[in-house]
C-alpha cells in the first residue's frame, strides 16, 4: 500500500523535512500549491496523519481539492472528480495514461478517485490541467 515517507505520527513535517524529501520536485509541489491557490483564493491546507502517514491536502469551502502524499523523490497527487469532471477529463488534452487511470477507477457516489505519481513536469502539467477542471464544477 502507498505510504508517505513521513511516518512519525508525533511529529508533522517542516518546509525543510519536505524539501529533503522531495529533492527537485519540491518545486514541482510548489508550482501545484500555487496554481490552486490562484484559481482558487478560499482554499487553505492541512496537514493531515493517517494509518499511511502525513499527507498535505488543499481544501476549499466544500471539498479537498487534492491530496499530497511526500514520497522518496517524488510525490503522489491524488484527487477525486465527479461525473462531470470525468467527461471534462476524458475529453481534454491530458495524457492519454491517465485518461486511463480515470477510465480504470472505481467510482463512487463523490466520483472517480486517482492517484498520480508526480515526478517530471510533464505529469504536474496533467494534474494543473485536471486540478482546472476540478475547480469547474
């Protein structure tokens, strides 16, 4: 099962702990909290400890927008779309593997959820892409 690197439940990780982790996708993490915070100024974020460790969302009024999972050299973004925005996706200029990781996941009455490893910018370009279309609907 995934797991996020930062495993002590007693401690959250620092700016510092997660640019470790991450290495040169830290910025990449960056970019995403930014783009969310611009297309959507009533967001704010958490960190959060679950059974698989810390994760970093970023929530708005009504939903969590995406969920972060720090791992070792990179990071996993996950994210739930509902109906509507499944049909956005599937008919966007995203990359076709994760038209298929949207086309594979088990739906729910939320929608579909997926998780991304994020490690190039090519991939962050898909979920900012996925992330805007969230945020229509």
């Amino acid at each position: 099962m995934d797991q996020s690197i930062f495993t002590d439940k007693a401690q959250a990780p620092c700016t510092k702990d997660l640019e470790t982790a991450l290495g040169t996708t830290q910025v990449l993490w960056s970019e995403l909290v930014k783009y969310i915070f611009d297309h959507c100024p009533q967001a704010y974020e958490e960190w959060n400890y679950s059974k698989f460790g810390w994760n970093y969302r970023v929530k708005d009024s009504k939903r969590v927008v995406v969920y972060f999972m720090p791992c070792n050299g990179y990071f996993k973004a996950s994210m739930v779309l509902g109906k509507k925005a499944m049909v956005d996706a599937l008919s966007s200029h995203i990359s076709q593997p994760i038209k298929q990781m949207i086309l594979n996941a088990k739906v729910y009455a939320e929608g579909a959820g997926i998780r991304v490893e994020v490690r190039d910018n090519t991939t962050l370009e898909d979920i900012i892409k996925l992330v805007g279309i969230k945020l229509q609907h």
